[in-house]
C-alpha cells in the first residue's frame, strides 16, 4: 500500500515554547495509482499505431490481350535512370531529339518535368503527357523512387516504369551516365 506521510518529524525538544501536537496526516495513494495504470493501458489499446507509408503503384493485368491505344510519340517524355545519381530524358523517340542530362531536384528534373508537361498538354489540345522511366542495370533504387516522387510532385498522373532499350543504353554510354 503506498502511503504519503507529511507529519513534522520534530518533537521532543525540551524548553522553549509549548505547541500543541500536530497529528500527521495520511494519504493513501493506492487508488491514484491504480488509475494511472488503467489510464495508461486505455491510451495503449486505443491509440493508432504507426502505419506504414507505401507508394501506390497501379500494375498491368497479366492478361495476353493488347488493348493499348496508339500514342503519339511526341507526348512521351522518356527519363533515363543512370550512375552516380544521374538522369537523361528526352521527348518522342531516343535518337530524335538530344537527350538533357540532368540532376534530381527543383532546378533539374522537376523543372524539365514542369516545362515539358505544359509544352505539350499546350500543343496537343489540353492532353497529359505520359512520362516513362527506364532505370538501368548501374542506377540504384533511390533514383526510382525520386523520380516517382517527382512525377507525384509536379502532379503527373500517366507514368510508367519500363525496360531500358538498347538505343537508351547507347545514349547513357555516349554521355558517361552509364
């Protein structure tokens, strides 16, 4: 049983002035504890945990069909994935127009992204651009996920991740971001 006792430890002294005698007084705690404990155990049992933050990925059905409407190359915009935290994009198809070489961030890929998106949404009548991110085999998973942070900043809705081509390994080799 927990008690608190908050009597006067003196007395006994002799001479001086006559007090009369405090008697202690006594607090039991035993209840205030008991409902600390059940308090605690109430906020554990109803509290929310922590949940995990996942990145929503929208996966192709395994199906053999190919119901893929045809798409204007000149509305793709292809992200290459390369080494030491590089990328390369370029619009349409890899060896029509010059690829950028360009870095993660405000000033570089969210930028290009920005720009790009407008571009083309202004010259084909209001129409997203559709962006795919081709990672190679020497770019780590931080880049993937930067650059899908990237397309959910600058509010990109049609992306895909894809397999790098030959002609898109080339570009990386002939720019040393291989």
């Amino acid at each position: 049983m927990a008690e608190l006792n908050t009597g006067g430890g003196g007395g006994g002294h002799k001479g001086g002035k006559v007090r009369s005698k405090k008697s202690s007084t006594r607090v039991d705690l035993t209840a205030m504890v008991d409902l600390a404990f059940l308090l605690i155990t109430f906020f554990m049992l109803t509290t929310t945990l922590l949940k995990p933050k996942a990145m929503d990925l929208t996966m192709p059905d395994k199906d053999e069909k190919n119901d893929q409407l045809p798409v204007p190359a000149t509305r793709t915009m292809t992200i290459l994935l390369g080494a030491n935290d590089k990328v390369e994009w370029f619009i349409g198809v890899p060896g029509d127009t010059p690829p950028t070489t360009d870095h993660f961030g405000k000033d570089g890929l969210r930028k290009a992204l920005i720009e790009n998106s407008k571009k083309i949404k202004d010259s084909h009548g209001g129409q997203d651009m559709i962006v795919l991110v081709s990672p190679s085999d020497h770019s780590n998973y931080n880049d993937l996920v930067s650059a899908l942070d990237e397309m959910s900043i600058t509010g990109i809705e049609r992306h895909a991740i894809v397999a790098i081509t030959a002609p898109e390994i080339e570009l990386l080799k002939r720019d040393g971001n291989y």
